[in-house]
C-alpha cells in the first residue's frame, strides 16, 4: 500500500504543519464501519496519551503522515477526503467517552461554525484563564482565514477541527475542496512554533496537485507586500478610489462591429480590484491595524479585500507578491527509488512503532488488535 500512497500524496517536512490533497469521495462511511472507527480511534488515542502525554498527541495529530496512517489503521479509505472529515469525526466522538483532557471542536460544514462555542462549552472542564480561552478561539479563526485568504489556491474550506488540551496546546486539521479539480487539500496547523500567523504559517506542503496560479500573502517573498498592505489601510484607502473605478473609455468596437481583433492576454489581476468593497477598506482604517495579522484578523476583510491590496502593492508600489503554490513534490519518508531522497527508515519506524504500540496496549479484544497490526504493516 505505501507504493500506491507515494504515488498520491506526497510530503515535506519542515516543521509543524502541512497541506494534503486528496480526490473528493461522495456518500457517507457506513454505520457499521463509523461505530468501529470510533472504538479503534478511542483505544488508539488512549495508548498514545498514557504512553507519550497529551502534548504528543496533539503533535501526531498535526503531522499529516502520522494523521494519514491512523485513518487507514481504523478503516477508511486511504485517499479519499473522507479520509480526513470521517477520521477527525470519529477522534471527536471518541473523546466524548474519554477523559484524556484533550478535546475537539468544529467538523464538517455547519458545524466547523461551532467551534468557539464549543471551545468555550469543553474549556469548562479546564483550568484555562479566560484570556487563554480566548486565544484558543482566535486561533481557531485565524488558521480558518489564513488557509482561505491569506493562502487564495482555490480550495474553499469546508471542514474544521479544532484539537486542544487542557492545558492549551492545540492543533487543527481542516480542509478545501476544489469544484473544478474535485479534489480536496488538507492542512495541518500546531501550535508550538507559530510566532505568526501570516508568515510562513505552512512549514509543510503535501499534495499531487500544483496549482498554476495561487496567491500566497503568507510567503516570505510577500513580506513587503504585506507591508504595503498596512501602510495603504493606515493612511486611509480614500484616495485609492480611482483605482477601483471600472475603466469607461469606448473602443473600437463601439463604433465597428466588424473591426478585427488584435487580442493581447487580459492583465490577469486588475480586473479583480473594481470589485473591491471600499467601506470595508474604511472600517480598517477607522481600526488602524497595527501589522498585516491585524489586519486579517478584522471581520468584513475576506480574499477581494487581501487580494486587492496584493495588487496595488504589486503593481503600484512594485512589491514583489508570490503566486507560487507552496505545494512541494516529495515524500514524508523518501521514495523507494530514491527521489527525491532516499527513505528515511528511522522516521517511517517511529511513526509505524508509535501505532503498533497504540494497539498493542489498547484495550481492543485479540481479534481487533490482530486486524490492525495486520493493517499496519500492509500501510508500511
């Protein structure tokens, strides 16, 4: 099965989150199978939390191969996008039953739009401070925003879960779907390390899928632009008006329907800007953000306002934007032909040893216990 895995999705490691593309499965997982999927999930969470703390955990979960793994280990398919809203729907009810301190909010559609309200209805049963509490929930909103405005690759978010311990670590799992590719892209989010939301926020990539065009405001070549973005709002966007304006000048056309064409490619982006919402534009600036995150963080300041003021950075003030895609081809664990770089045997043993022990100190009868180690070496 890894064969086929590696021809699917592919992995790059650098520090706490990630990005995974996969095809769009209709229907839903049977009930038979979901109620087995929450009894192997809650004995798998419960090894991994006595073995290795909640902290680990959480750590697991944000790392898209581990998290990929285990989905296949309790009994989903193993490429479908199923993959990730069946899996986090079964660890959600799985925690319910436990008291591990860990808990999970949001999921799937209408209720991904719960989950401050459930952050706050789960931290009742916590020692966190209010202001902890609410750093919880902003950081559940602001992982949802940047992966849908901050990152513009074409995938509208549809799914959001929100991990956290009791004693505030947290990680989310949540995912895009793609109308034109029918294929969805997940992305993984941990809490150590982010020192801010908006720069380089995804440190790992893994999908099969390179978009041609994506606007990523996140990436280090747009620090400037971000920059810009924020001195535009703070020195009041009034005067940008005439940027925004749909050009009335008549052509050609307008006098000689049978006049030939000399077609040059359309400006790709300045079309996008007459549809900016000015008084959205006010608002921040009545606000006064302090940086770029500020900025993002204002209700009412979605994709057109962010890519707008992309593209007045970038075309008037001559600030370099990325429309690079910050998918990266490669494996979590290398290729078995070598490419990009060998396996990484140490890396895949741990992550294959963790499961096994998960299930070994389960407290699965013989028969599930058989069933998946059996499917843990076949993943491997």
């Amino acid at each position: 099965m890894i064969s086929n895995l590696n021809k699917n999705i592919f992995f790059l490691f650098m520090k706490q989150t990630a990005i995974v593309n996969l095809p769009l499965h209709g229907g839903k997982a049977p009930k038979w199978l979901f109620g087995r999927m929450v009894k192997m999930s809650s004995a798998i969470t419960e090894a991994v939390v006595n073995e290795y703390g909640q902290n680990e955990f959480i750590k697991r979960i944000s790392n898209p191969y581990w998290f990929q793994a285990l989905s296949c280990v309790i009994g989903y398919d193993w490429h479908s996008s199923g993959t990730t809203t069946v899996t986090c729907g079964a660890l959600k009810e799985a925690m319910k039953k436990q008291s591990l301190g860990i808990f999970i909010a949001g999921g799937k559609g209408k209720t991904s739009r719960k989950t401050p309200n459930e952050i706050e209805e789960f931290s009742e049963n916590t020692n966190l401070s209010t202001s902890k509490i609410e750093r919880l929930k902003y950081s559940s909103k602001m992982s949802a925003k940047v992966d849908s405005t901050v990152l513009q690759d074409n995938y509208h978010l549809y799914h959001h879960c929100f991990f956290f311990t009791e004693k505030g670590k947290w990680a989310v799992v949540q995912q895009g779907m793609n109308n034109l590719n029918n294929y969805a892209r997940r992305y993984h989010w941990l809490s150590d390390g982010i020192k801010s939301f908006v720069d380089e926020p995804q440190n790992a990539v893994c999908c099969d899928l390179k978009e041609d065009k994506v606007l990523n405001m996140g990436a280090n070549e747009s620090r400037k632009a971000r920059k810009t973005s924020v001195d535009i709002i703070k020195d009041n966007p009034k005067h940008l008006e005439k940027y925004f304006k749909p050009s009335v000048q008549r052509t050609l056309f307008n006098f000689n329907k049978h006049a030939i064409e000399f077609a040059m490619p359309p400006h790709h982006e300045i079309s996008d800007m007459a549809n900016i919402n000015l008084k959205t534009l006010q608002k921040a600036y009545e606000i006064q953000p302090r940086n770029y995150e500020d900025l993002i963080a204002i209700k009412g300041v979605g994709p057109k306002t962010v890519r707008s003021l992309a593209l007045i950075s970038s075309l008037i003030y001559g600030d370099k934007v990325s429309w690079e895609d910050p998918v990266k081809y490669s494996f979590a664990h290398g290729g078995k032909d070598g490419i990009p770089y060998p396996v990484d045997k140490q890396l895949m043993d741990s992550s294959t040893e963790t499961l096994r022990n998960a299930v070994r100190q389960s407290k699965l009868d013989q028969k599930d216990k058989l069933n998946a180690l059996k499917k843990i070496s076949s993943f491997y």
